[in-house]
C-alpha cells in the first residue's frame, strides 16, 4: 500500500504532507503525555517488530502478495490511535528515505492511510467489537481486517485524484486484494497481541480493562 | 517479564522476521502494484501477471529520489547477503529512531511535566 512518488503529482503530495503534520503533532502530544522511561523501548521494539513485519509480502492468491500494516496493532497495544500514527510515521520514513518503499512527496499520503486512518479505524473497531462481543480475538482480528482494507479504498480515491486509476476500477481492485491481505493482517495482530499479553499484560492495561480479552 | 528481556526478545523475533523475510518473502506484485497492473491491462483481477509485467510510471512533473538501498537490498552483487544486512540495518533504525524520538520529547518537550509549580 506504500504510494509511490511516480503515483501523484507534487501538489497532491504537499497537501497529504500538510494534513498528515496535523496527526503527526497530535501523535507528538500523546508521546509527550502518555510515553514513560518505561514505555519508551517497548514502543521501540513495537517499530521494530512492525518494520520487519512489512517486509515479509506472503501469497494471498489473485497472483498477488501482502503483509501486515501495523494501525491497529499498534493501536490496540497502546491504547491510543495517535500511537500509530507516531510509530507508523517513523517507519514509513525509513522505509521511505532509506529503502525507496513509498515516496518522498507521497509519504504524507502513506501516513495518512496507515498509520492516521489504519490506526483510527483499528483503534475504534477495536474498542466497538470488544465490548459488542467481549471477545478478544474476534475484536483484534476484525479491527485490523478493517484497519487494512479502509485505508486501501482510502488510497484508492487518493490515486483516483491524483488521475492514476480510474476510480471504480481501482476501488475493485484495491478492495479486493486488501480484501485478501486484511486476513494476514488479522491473523497476525491477532497472535502478535496474544505474545504481547502473555510476555507483558501490563502494556495493554490502557487498551483492554482487567479481567478483559485474556481468555477469551 | 523484566523491560529489558522483553527488549531483547523483541529485537531478536524482529530481526529473524526480517532475515526470514529475504529468503520467504513472496516476489509478486503487493496490492497496489496489482491493481496498477490491472488497471493497465497487464494482469486480469484474479490471474496472475505474466513475468515481463511492469508497472508503467509517468514520473512527468513528479519528485524522483533514488534511495541508498532500493528494494531492501545493496544490488545484485552481494545477492542475498545484502538483503540481510538492509533488513537488519532498516530494523535496528526503526528501533533507535523511536527510541530517540521518545527520548528526545520526554527529555526536552515534557521537562516539568507533573511537578508542581511548572
């Protein structure tokens, strides 16, 4: 899903920029707030585990591949949207910069797909779902399926503007595919916060009250 | 589970993903890179594309970068091996770069947070 520079033209890019900087000094403010010494290297090994994670494209059929985002995982786990969106901006930045995965001018875009409305949309499905079914695997693996096919159509409309795909052609497509790739997605939040919970519960404190989730 | 193996644990599982990831990683085109395809006419919504598909790109009027380690490597000549070194280096950047990002707004933006009379 990392929308490249060849994708949009410069002035679309900006203006994605200005909109991301927004969530992106929010997502700052959270880290002022809500980050302890504690905190700060489990959220460290959150970026790292989710940089690794991206890099790993398996089959999802249709002669095309996926990998995990990362939104809601990170969400859930930290019990705040704006978490996403901070840990996904600095990944997307070295995916970016340092390997060429997804642009310069676009990343503004790649921002504002993953991690604002991935980590939104994670985040808020998540909370729904739990207390709609109580059921800890159910709300993780459906918040990030939608957490991954959301941002897809979302960049479908962005690559429609930007005159790259038509728009009910690329609407199809990208759902279908994101369709395909939210179920690694979900399979893998699901067992990465199920590890988490197991190694350090008290992370998720903010995420999931006591007494939630751990055996469902 | 004490910070510090959490840490290290973490960074471990991280880093075997990653270094799994040069040689089990599926080559095909990601959704987007799909949908692309799709869109022109190189690859059917459900087939798979045939092996000279590429992505057509109008780079007209668009910022062009190239990146120190294109494609999560360091170019045919060291093959796999510089998969691994890029996957390893791309890791522990993400790790430090949180890691000091944090600590640089605990440090600097929250100083007085909390105490009385700040």
């Amino acid at each position: 899903m990392h929308i490249p520079d060849s994708f949009m033209p410069l002035t679309q890019g900006l203006v994605y920029w200005a909109i991301a900087l927004v969530f992106i000094g929010l997502s700052l403010r959270w880290a002022r707030k809500d980050m302890s010494e504690d905190r700060i290297p489990i959220v460290a090994v959150l970026a790292a585990g989710i940089f690794a994670l991206q890099s790993f494209n398996l089959p999802v059929s249709m002669g095309t591949s996926g990998h995990l985002v990362g939104g809601a995982l990170a969400a859930i786990v930290l019990g705040s949207p704006f978490a996403a969106v901070f840990i996904l901006t600095l990944v997307l930045i070295v995916q970016g910069v340092i390997f060429g995965d997804g642009g310069i001018t676009t990343m503004g875009a790649n921002i504002i797909n993953m991690g604002v409305i991935g980590g939104f949309v994670g985040f808020y499905s998540f909370k729904g779902l739990m207390r709609a079914t109580g059921n800890m695997n159910i709300a993780c693996f459906s918040a990030a399926w939608l957490a991954c096919f959301i941002p897809a159509l979302a960049a479908a409309v962005e690559m429609f503007l930007a005159g790259t795909f038509p728009l009910r052609e690329g609407l199809i497509a990208m759902g279908v595919y994101h369709a395909l790739i939210g179920i690694i997605e979900g399979f893998v939040t699901v067992v990465a916060i199920r590890l988490i919970m197991t190694a350090r519960p008290d992370i998720m404190k903010l995420a999931v009250p006591a007494g939630q989730g751990v055996g469902a | 589970m004490e910070n510090r193996t959490f840490i290290v644990i973490g960074i471990v599982i991280a880093l075997l993903i990653g270094v799994m990831a040069v040689f089990l990683a599926s080559s095909q085109p990601d959704g987007l890179e799909s949908t692309a395809l799709v869109i022109q006419g190189q690859k059917t919504l459900a087939g798979s594309a045939p092996g000279n598909a590429e992505i057509h790109e109008s780079p007209d009027g668009k910022f062009s970068y190239t990146a120190p380690m294109p494609d999560y490597s360091l170019g045919e000549k060291l093959g796999p091996w510089g998969g691994i070194i890029a996957i390893i280096a791309g890791t522990l950047l993400a790790f430090g770069l949180v890691l000091g990002s944090s600590r640089l707004i605990l440090t600097f933006w929250s100083r007085g947070k909390g105490k009385p009379g700040q």
